[in-house]
C-alpha cells in the first residue's frame, strides 16, 4: 500500500509541475499599444471569447477609441498557422476579410506595407457619404495573427494617429517562434511529459529492487519419540531363579538346563505350576509362597 502510494504521489507531484507549462498553450499574451493623445481602451474581450481566422480555439479583441474624432481601432489576436504567411497571402487576406466583412462599402486599394515592424497586407476604401475611411491589416508578429480593423476621418492628422498607434503594437515573444509564425512551442510542453515518465520508471525500478524476497517459513517438525528398544524376551531358572533369556539352552548361573528343571530346587503351586524353591509369588497366578 505505501508504495503504490508513492508512485502514486509521484505522478502527481510530475502532473503539478506539467500542468503549469501545458496549460499556458491554451493562452497567447494579450498585445499591448501606446495610445495617442485623447485615445483610450474603449473594451475588451479575452481570448478566446472572439471569432477568429486561423486559430480553432478562438481570438482576442480589443477595441480603441478616439474620443474627440471618434475614429476607432479594432484589434483581433489569435494563434498564427503553422505555415508561413508570406506577403501576398498577408494582401489577400485583407481584402478577402474587407469584402466579407464591409460589403455595402468600396474597396479602393490592397496592397503590402509595413506595421509594428512586420510584413502586413491592408485592404483600404474611402466612404465618401460620412468622409472617412475603412482599413484592413493583417499580419504576423511574435507567433500572433493580428487583424486590425480601423475607421478614421479622411485627414492626416486622424491616419497619423490611427499608423502610430498600429505601429505601437507589441507581442510577447512567450508566444511561439515567430520563424513559424507562431504556435505554442509544443517542446515545453513534451519535456515535462517525458520528464514525468522517467521519473515514474526510476521510481516502480527503485522499489522493485527494494522489495525483499518472500522468507519461506520453515517446517515446523514434531519432536521424533524415541523408539523404545524391544524388550527381549527371558524366563526364570527353576532351579535358582535367575533371570535366563528367552532362548536360552543353560541358566549362566547354575549351569541347569531347562528341561532339568523341576529337580529338588523347586515347588509346586496350589494353581499347578512348578516355580522356583526360593520364588515368594507364582509366576502363574501371582499368589504369594509361603517360605520354604
């Protein structure tokens, strides 16, 4: 019990150090931007709670406000593809995005330029009736697929403060490799997993090389009786009534031999059997001779 227990207590304790790592893959760093003057953080939805391009779990949103010109700067971030966005593909996807999203207004321009440092493709188209215009961006930074959705006054002054603050976006490099165009680097999260699977083999050989051989319990033996040693069989001399063995052909004390008994030496019982002269029972019948 104690070491399952154990092993048991390992692979939690390799789970508690994993999960911290793997559960940081389901999350990407929410971008941060320097706003211009009178801008402001207008609301936020975390990631994954918005609709996205790439990613299957979902994007982040985060929307910025002009409040003397009300221009505004919607941001989406999500996981980057695994493959590589180039330039063209960057192009198209911003328009593609402008006239599925915008469709009752014109698009003017697609084209490449550059945001915050990275290649990005911008779909562009003039609303004559309110004066302004609409913006698509698309591009990669940090392992970060970034869509940025602006609407400004048709002045410099108001496309000067919407590129700046674009140009001001900033990634955690904690979200993938960029040379990938992101996605979790999936090597934090294997690590731990392996490290976890040695550690519970060095554990189950470390006690199966502690556990002990079972002791057989040895017999238990009853004490050996000792085998009496058989009585030989003996008589009596009638003649002087030493003790003579069963076989015996001379009494070793007289030198008598049995069928000489009955001589002068012995008497007869009131039961019949002849006994020695000197026997004080009958070896027949047990009573008692009376001295002779």
């Amino acid at each position: 019990m104690k070491k399952s227990l154990t092993v048991i207590g390992c692979i939690l304790f390799c789970l508690a150090i994993s999960f911290p790592i793997v559960s940081c893959a389901t999350s990407i760093s929410k971008p941060t931007v320097t706003l211009p003057e009178n801008w402001y953080l207008e609301s936020e939805t975390p990631y994954p709670e918005e609709y996205s391009e790439y990613d299957p779990e979902g994007a982040g949103l985060l929307v910025f406000w002009d409040g003397v010109n009300y221009d505004f700067v919607m941001l989406y971030y999500e996981k980057a593809p695994d493959y590589t966005l180039t330039g063209s593909a960057l192009e198209s996807k911003a328009a593609n995005m402008f006239l599925e999203y915008h469709e009752d207004y014109p698009l003017d321009e697609t084209g490449i330029t550059d945001i915050a440092g990275e290649v990005a493709g911008y779909a562009i188209g003039y609303d004559s009736e309110q004066d302004w215009y609409r913006l698509e961006i698309a591009f990669v930074k940090n392992g970060v697929f970034l869509n940025a959705y602006a609407v400004y006054d048709a002045t410099d002054e108001d496309w000067n403060e919407v590129k700046s603050l674009l140009d001001s976006i900033s990634i955690s490099e904690a979200n993938g490799d960029s040379d990938t165009n992101g996605g979790f680097p999936w090597i934090l999260i294997i690590v731990p997993i392996v490290v976890a699977v040695i550690v519970i083999i060095v554990v189950v050989i470390f006690l199966l090389k502690r556990r002990k051989k079972p002791v057989k319990p040895s017999p238990v033996t009853s004490p050996v009786k000792p085998v009496p040693e058989p009585v030989a069989k003996s008589r009596w001399c009638m003649e002087c009534g030493h003790r003579l063995a069963d076989k015996a052909r001379y009494c070793n004390n007289c030198g008598s031999s049995p069928q000489d008994f009955g001589g002068p030496m012995t008497k007869v019982c009131h039961c019949g059997a002849v006994i020695p002269a000197t026997a004080k029972f009958c070896s027949a019948c047990g009573a008692k001779q009376i001295p002779t």
